[in-house]
C-alpha cells in the first residue's frame, strides 16, 4: 500500500502549514499598508519571512538528520501558531516585522522535517510516485490559502483573516501530534553492523545551483503577483475576483501536474523553460491588461504552466544532476532557491509598485522569464562540455 494512516495525516498537516504560510502572504502587504508603512516596505514585510526560512533552511536540512522529525515539526507548527497570532494581533509594523522572521523559521522547520518525515511512510520502490502526491499537496495548499484568505479579508477585514492562519497552525499541530511514527533517525548500517558516520555538513550542491536559480527567476513574478495583486486591482480600480486567480490556478495547476507527469523524461529541460517562459510571460500580459474577470481568470492557468510547471521540473533536474545518492543535498539547494525567488519576489514587488506607474509593473516582471531561459540554456552547454570532455578523457 502507497499511503499509510500515518502518511494521510502527514500529507493532511502539510496542506494545513502550507494553508497558512500562504493565506498570510497575499495579506501582509495591505496590512502593512493599513499600518502606515511605504509601498517598498510592505514588499519587505512580506519578504522577511522568506529571508529568514532561507537562513534557517540549511540548519534544519542538518538538524532533519540528526533528530527525530516529529520534535522539530512539533516546533515549526508551534513556533507558526505563536506568530500568526502576533501577526493577527499586531499594533504596529515593528512587531509585525519580528512576527514574519519568526513564522519564517517555523515554516522552514516544516518544510524541511515534514517531506522527509513523509518519504520514511513510503515503500522505498514507490518514493517517486509517492513524493509526487506530496507535490500535489504542496501545490494546493499553496494555492487554496491565498484565495481563502483573499476571500475572508475582503468580508472580514485583515485580522481575522491572519486568525485564519494561525487557525490552520493549530490543525497543522494537532495532526503532528496525531502520527503514530515519530520519524525517529534512522542510521545506516555498516558491513560490520556499525552506523556509517554521518554526512558532512554541507549547504548545497553545485551541481544543482543552475535548477535552483531558474526555479528562483520563476518564483520571483509568482510571489510579486501574489503580493500585490490585491492591492494592484484596488489601486487601478478595478472590480475583479483576486481570490479567484488563486482558485482557478490551484486547478490548473492540479491537472498540469497529471498530464504532464511523464513528459520530462520526453521532453527535457530547456525544452520546459522556454515554453513555461512564455506561458510564465503571457499570463503576466494579461494581468498587465485586465479590465475585467474574463483577464484576470484567464491568466491564472499561464501562471500555472509557468511558475507551478516549472517548481516540480526544476526540483528534478535538481536531483537528476546529481544523483540518487546525494537526493537530500539536492532538494535543500532547490528549496535555497525557491526561498530566494520568495524573498525578491515581494521586495521587488513593492519597489515597483511604489516606484513606477501601474501600467509597467506586470509588464517589469516579465524580464524574469528570459533570464531563466538564458541560465537553462547556459547551463545545458555546460553539461554537454562536461560530458564531452569527460568522453574525450576516456577514449
């Protein structure tokens, strides 16, 4: 069986700590805004969280293997809980600052504790198909916490909608708690029946920085809609269902994901940049453009063959590039990127917001998608003059 009880309740907590990390991020830069805070710094309140997941990340990829997972999720989702109360309940933009650095490093905890946690519930011959549920997962919750949140601050107001994210902590916590298995670390045996020694500590692997930067040129137009979107539509005045792009690319997203789960092998790398560059582009176009919903809705699924495609594509060129052996080293230097693509994304955000006129900032974000087409292609030569000269030295 694929799916144990301890795996559905994993994959359950997970939905619920991606729902609230996501729920907040759309919202934190009106609040900001209702707080008296610049165009630029409500980009960076939004961003801080990310800044700090990306400097907590690699201790807790360290401390993932060193400890037992449900101690350090238990952390992250009670850490998340305390902070999306301090974010509901903040007077001022200070203390909403502290507040995103410290959900940040609860979200990296989980991040990092609940995937591993998750593929030690899978049969080792079935992890992919298994970690691609976790995807799918992943990508909704990403997806269903922004429209949710959207939808309750545009009837109730900010505070009770960042209420919402700690409420969906809290089930986070409780479904941690529900898990049989604590995820106890499981060392590797030796010839000798001796543990192998452990890895040396390590940040990334070079060989999966090139997949890691274009997941972060991707994430970067993603997180800047995300954030502004809201306030984009109200500034231009405009009547159009925010909330609804996050639904309509949360499905989008989830049939993309069925239909294209084997073309990667077919298709290849560079292949997949260039066309989800485009799609990544027209969407941004048609934000640019929108004068009504028809636009708006309509640019939710390019999004989704942009930015969405492109998370799972880059996460395995990552692991392709440097093998089965060295998966876990892999998916800490995607997940780098992807937390860099979320820090920039705001912060560039905000700065175009309050720096140039609105009809140019869609249109600015589109300078993303040929630069990630540039890396890929770089990066394939690359490979084949490695592979060339590595053939070359063999003859």
């Amino acid at each position: 069986m694929l799916l144990t009880r301890d795996g559905v309740v994993l994959l359950a907590a997970t939905f619920c700590y991606l729902a609230s990390t996501m729920l907040a991020n759309p919202l934190v830069a009106g609040f900001a805004g209702a707080l008296g805070a610049t165009a630029a710094m409500m980009g960076v309140l939004t961003a801080l969280m990310n800044a700090c997941s990306l400097v907590v990340r690699p201790v807790a990829g360290n401390l993932a293997d060193r400890l037992p997972k449900r101690r350090l999720a238990l952390a992250g989702a009670s850490l998340m809980l305390v902070t999306a109360l301090g974010q509901a309940l903040a007077p001022n933009t200070a203390l909403l600052a502290v507040m995103r650095l410290a959900n940040g490093a609860g979200y990296s905890l989980c991040s990092v504790c609940m995937s591993t946690w998750f593929a030690q519930t899978l049969p080792p011959e079935r992890l992919g198909q298994g970690m691609g549920i976790f995807g799918l997962m992943n990508a909704l919750g990403m997806a269903v916490g922004p429209a949710l949140g959207i939808g309750v601050a545009d009837a109730l107001g900010y505070r009770p909608a960042l209420g919402l994210s700690a409420a969906f902590a809290a089930l986070s916590l409780v479904g941690i708690l529900l898990v049989r298995d604590g995820g106890a670390v499981r060392g590797a045996q030796g010839a000798r029946g001796e543990k192998d020694a452990r890895p040396r500590l390590s940040l990334l692997d070079r060989r999966a920085v090139p997949a890691a930067v274009v997941v972060a040129l991707f994430t970067i137009p993603y997180m800047a809609t995300q954030s502004f979107l809201v306030s984009y539509a109200e500034a231009r005045g405009l009547d159009v269902p925010t909330g609804a792009f996050f639904t309509v690319y949360a499905v989008s997203l989830m049939a993309l994901r069925v239909l294209l789960g084997r073309a990667f092998d077919r298709v290849g790398f560079v292949p997949f940049v260039v066309a989800s560059g485009v799609s990544s582009a027209a969407s941004l176009v048609l934000l640019a453009t929108m004068t009504d919903a028809v636009g708006l809705l309509l640019a939710a699924p390019l999004m989704a063959g942009g930015y969405g495609v492109m998370c799972s594509v880059c996460q395995s060129t990552a692991v392709r590039a440097v093998g089965a052996e060295h998966v876990g080293l892999a998916n800490s230097t995607y997940y780098m990127g992807f937390d860099v693509g979320m820090t920039l994304g705001p912060v560039i955000g905000g700065a175009l917001f309050g720096a140039v006129d609105l009809a140019w900032f869609f249109p600015a974000l589109m300078v993303s998608a040929p630069a990630a087409v540039a890396v890929a292609v770089l990066f394939g030569r690359v490979g084949r003059n490695r592979l060339a000269g590595k053939e070359a030295n063999e003859m």
